[in-house]
C-alpha cells in the first residue's frame, strides 16, 4: 500500500479493501508501523508500540477474511489510550481492528492535564512543535493527527477527548456518560475516540454501542457501568508476549457489517435543518481577547453549517452556574455523589430547559489556544468542557478553522443524553455539505 495513500484513507475505506481482499492487513499495517517509526521521534505520541504483536494480529485477521468473513472493521489500525487501553478496545479488537500501540497521557507533576507524556518526551502538537496537542487524550488526537492511525481511543472526563481533538484538528466523541463502561468511581469520565473522518467516529460508536451498559437512575444521568473484565486481548498484547497458538482468532464474535448500520444522514424524526443554540462562553467562561477570537472561529463555523442547511439557529443564549467547583469536589478523595450539589441540580435544570427548546448545544471547544508546554497558566482550558461530564450528556467536537496563532480550533457539538446517532450525523454533514473536514498538519522534520 502507498503510504500517501494510507494517510487519506478513512478507517471504513481500509476496511472495506482489506474485506475485499485489495490489500492485506498486513500490508496496511507495515504502512501504519513505517509512518509511526517515522513521526514518532519528533512527536512522542506513544508510550508503547506493538510492532511484532499488531503483525501477528494482521495475519489471523487476514486469515479471517480469507475464510469468509467480514468484519466491520478489517485490519483498521487502531491506537489505545495508555498502557491499560486494550480493555476498552476490546469490541474495536473483535470487529477486525489491529492496536498498534500505546498512546501518550499526562505524566505526573502537574495539576493541568492538557499535555502528554511520550516514550521519550513530551507529546508535541502537530502544527506547533511549541504547543501542546491538549489531554489527557493528547497521544491519540496527535496520532491520528499526524496521518499514524485513522482512529484512536480516548476517554474523557473533563474535555479529555474534546479538547485534544480541537487542538490538533480532527474530529473527538464523548459518549454519554455510563453508556459504555469506566473505571472512574466520580461517573465523570467517559469513553469516546478521536478520527480524522466523521464516518470513522460513526463506526467506531456501532461498534462499541453495542457494549454493556450501565443503569439509568432516576434524574437521567447514567450510572458508570462497570469497568470490563480482563479480555484475551490483555494476554495477545502483554508486554512479555504470548504463544499466539493460546489465543486463537477472535473474529466470530465480530458485528458483521450490515448496510446502513452507520448513520449516514440526520436521524429520522429529527427535523431538518437542526435546530440549535448558540453560546460563546455559556454565561461564564471567556470575555476576554484570547477567548472572542476563537469564539469568532467557531461561530464562523455555525454561520457555514447554517448556510449548507445542517443547522438553524434559535434565539436565545445558555447561562449555566459555572461547573468547576462541583467538578473539583467530586473529584476530591473520598467524596461522595452528592459532592456535587446543587451546582450539578441547577445545571441540569438549565440544560433541560435548552434541550426542550432545540436539538443541539453549539459552543468553542475552549476559550484558549493550546499553550505551550510550560503549561496554561491561570486558563481553565476546560471550563467549556466539563460541564458536560458533569451532566453526562454526549459531545462532539469538529473542526471550526485555525486561530491567531495558526492552530487548529474546534466546534462544540452537544446533544441530548443517547443521542449520539445526532451528533455524528451532524458531524458527517458538517464534513460534507459544509466543509468542515480534518486539515493536513505539516509533515513532521525528516518525515517526510
């Protein structure tokens, strides 16, 4: 496979050649490795890599498809968040995916966690070797990023998936909170994915929605659903390798693909255009410079999409109370669900009110820049971010434009608790009708 080639396919597009036997898994994953060994000295968006162990797993998807099957997501690199990420790849891995390694997370010694940790140094943005690419997902959005993996796994629990997708320009999921599992006691933390196409998050979501889920209680948050049990992808990818003779192919237990199983236009029952409301700072975040000119970017955004017909927008502004201290209280040792109080009661009062009014919450993904590897200073790169982990409800962020200082800058997109399919079939017409696609950042130094 050529490799210019590899870096504009979408994950369904790998995918459907591998099913089709036009190239191997293996091939697309020697592609993969080689643009990985290539990058990643100037990046440092892994921690690991899985080179002998991803082409083991090439080979029996390969095998696979020589049997007959089909799986949704043939040969289809992937990256995991952290050295514990397998766990949660676990239905990418049986729908044909092959991980390729371990992606960079904040290290320790600071209280900000938009930056990354790499092997061999800090995770380096892909436009601005001089800013960070944001976090805790910081690895992952600067890989896919950087053209090594079409798709990664991320979790969010303040903006973790968002904001690094913003920041590096592509496309970020967070998924309703307790709708797939987590290990965070606080049910603040998410899981989602970051990709470079919307159709990537789309068929990452089918995959993996049809996971075990946790419990609606009563008010509409879901519950953190219980964190998966060790799967045989923990042994196949162990840092002392295994005999690949104990753990055979896991493919039959795969979704096949099914036509139309991935959103591709705006959901039935939801009108058309969508109805959705605008906020630069949601009553209490930005005013100042920095944060009017990215919210100039991103309204620039809206203004296209209301142009293409994907959205229109309805009167009004969203004040919520700001989130950060109820955030920070759950996240105190110790503390219990109710440590948020009535900031989370009030804020979910505000929000319902919003979501009866329209279908869609349209924000900047931050009121800053990316800063630089130093660290934020005073911002709260989150304050547009976490009141959503707050509230559980599903976000997206999508490419807006670039900023002042020639960095990527994102769209918020929320929407109703479950209504995932909405997002991303608003995120695949915002890619398509209004040209809001994943720009190409420029090849690293002695990439190219």
């Amino acid at each position: 496979m050529d490799p210019d080639v590899y870096r504009s396919l979408s994950a369904e597009e790998i995918a459907a050649a591998v099913r089709a036997r036009e190239v191997s898994a293996v091939d697309v994953v020697t592609v993969c490795l080689a643009r990985l060994d290539a990058v990643e000295p100037y990046l440092h968006a892994f921690t690991e890599v899985w080179g002998t162990r991803a082409l083991r797993r090439a080979r029996e998807v390969d095998a696979w498809v020589a049997a007959g099957g089909r799986p949704a997501l043939a040969g289809v690199p992937v990256a995991v968040k952290g050295r514990h990420g397998l766990r949660a790849a676990a239905a990418l891995i049986d729908a044909g995916c092959v991980p390729v390694g371990a992606t960079s997370v904040p290290g320790p010694g600071t209280p900000w966690q938009t930056w990354g940790l790499g092997a061999h140094g800090r995770t380096v943005n892909p436009w601005r070797g001089d800013r960070s690419p944001g976090g805790s997902s910081a690895g992952a959005a600067a890989a896919v990023a950087a053209g090594v993996v079409p798709v990664a796994t991320g979790t969010d629990g303040a903006g973790s998936v968002r904001i690094p997708a913003a920041w590096c320009g592509v496309l970020g999921l967070k998924t309703t909170n307790g709708r797939l599992p987590s290990s965070d006691r606080t049910g603040l933390a998410a899981a989602g994915a970051v990709a470079r196409h919307a159709s990537d998050l789309a068929a990452y979501w089918h995959v993996v929605s049809g996971a075990r889920t946790g419990t609606t209680p009563v008010g509409g948050v879901p519950s953190p659903a219980p964190s998966p049990a060790p799967t045989r992808a923990d042994a196949l990818y162990a840092t002392q390798g295994p005999d690949p003779a104990n753990f055979p192919d896991r493919g039959p237990a795969s979704p096949a693909v099914r036509p139309g199983s991935v959103p591709e236009a705006i959901p039935a029952g939801a009108p058309v255009p969508v109805a959705a409301l605008w906020s630069s700072g949601l009553g209490f975040a930005g005013g100042d410079a920095e944060a009017e000119a990215l919210a100039a970017v991103a309204y620039g955004a809206v203004e296209r999409l209301v142009r293409a017909g994907v959205v229109r927008l309805v009167p009004g502004d969203v004040r919520l109370v700001d989130p950060g201290p109820a955030w920070l209280a759950l996240r105190t040792p110790g503390a219990g669900p109710d440590a948020a109080g009535p900031v989370r009661d009030e804020n979910d009062r505000r929000l319902a009110g919003v979501f009866a009014r329209c279908e869609l919450l349209l924000t900047p993904v931050t009121p800053n820049a990316p800063h630089g590897h130093a660290g934020p200073g005073d911002r709260y790169s989150t304050a547009l971010t976490w009141a959503f982990n707050l509230s559980g409800h599903p976000a997206a962020s999508v490419p807006a434009g670039f900023g002042p200082d020639g960095c990527p800058v994102g769209l918020q997109l929320v929407a109703r608790h479950g209504a995932e399919p909405l997002l991303l079939a608003v995120a695949r017409a915002a890619e398509s009708r209004a040209g809001l696609r994943s720009p190409v950042p420029p090849e690293p130094p002695g990439a190219a």
